[in-house]
C-alpha cells in the first residue's frame, strides 16, 4: 500500500468518525419524546442569529418549534422552554432543583465571569438572596412610576434636540 492510499483512507476514516459523531449528537432529542432541530435546522437557526435580531429568531423559533423544544449550545443539547407554565415551576416552584446556571464564557474579565447572570450553585443562590427582597412586586410597582417618569423627560428632551436638529451626547 502506497502513502497516498493511506492517507485517503485515513482521511476517509476521519470523514466517517465526523459524521458518525454529528448524527449521535444531533438525534439525541430523538429517543426522548421531545421535538428538535435536525442539524439542518439547528444550522438555519445559528445562520439567522447572525443575519438577524435576537428577538426575532426567538419569536421565529417559538412560532416554528412550539413550547417547548430539543436544541443545541454549539454541540450541547439543550431544552428550550417557553410555556409559562413549566418555566414558573423550573424558577419560582422548584427552584432548588434548578438553580445552577451554564458555565460562565471563558472570554471576559473576572468581573463579567462574578456577574449575576453567570453566578452557579452557591453563589447564585447567595446573591438571590440578598436579590429577592429588591424586586417584590411592590418594589417593581414603585420602580415602573419612577421608569415612566424618567423616559417622559428623556423623549421630551430628545424630541427638542431634534426639533433644532441638535446632536445627542449619549452620555447626558
């Protein structure tokens, strides 16, 4: 067997090994009662979050997919959940069993990575805890009044600089 035979046939191998991988990840939602994207449609998704605003791809996918779906974070199966319902039990009834969150991005400063939104296990349930008492429904109540206010004096002030057709230092 000549050196090129080899490696077309490893080549070979490897092409197979890639394909047989991509299909044991990509049907994983198969066995589990659950619809999902086939990797055309996951592909057609990650095409659209580059080519269009998030909230429309979320909407798009909620209208095509349904509730509640099988997707995937690059190759990691996901469950995308949009029934209220189920996600009041998976965040309010049963918080305790759901309360980790995916591993903060490896890109970023140590900042970023302390953030709420990135805080698992213990700690997230350390800063929720001093969190909570901040956003009672009451305390959402009061902040909406002081939210209005603030955007009627911004959109009163912006509709001025742009009736004299002035230009807007974003940090006023």
């Amino acid at each position: 067997m000549n050196a090129m035979t080899v490696v077309v046939v490893a080549f070979l191998a490897l092409v197979g090994f890639f394909v047989w991988k991509l299909q044991q990840i990509f049907t994983f939602w198969s066995d589990k009662g659950v619809p999902y994207l086939t990797l055309w449609q996951y592909l057609r998704v990650v095409y659209d979050m580059y080519t269009k605003p998030l909230h429309e791809v979320i909407r798009k996918n909620y209208e095509r997919y349904g509730r509640l779906y099988g997707s995937y974070q690059g190759i990691v199966p996901t469950l995308v959940v949009g029934d209220p319902d189920i996600l009041a039990d998976v965040f309010v009834k049963n918080f305790k069993s759901f309360s980790d969150r995916t591993e903060a991005q490896t890109i970023g400063t140590d900042i970023w990575k302390k953030s709420i939104l990135n805080l698992s296990g213990e700690e997230w349930k350390h800063a929720r805890g001093i969190l909570s008492p901040a956003f009672t429904a009451n305390q959402l109540r009061k902040a909406v009044v002081k939210i209005h206010k603030i955007s009627e004096r911004m959109t009163t002030r912006l509709a001025e600089y742009a009736k004299d057709k002035k230009p807007v230092a974003i940090n006023e």
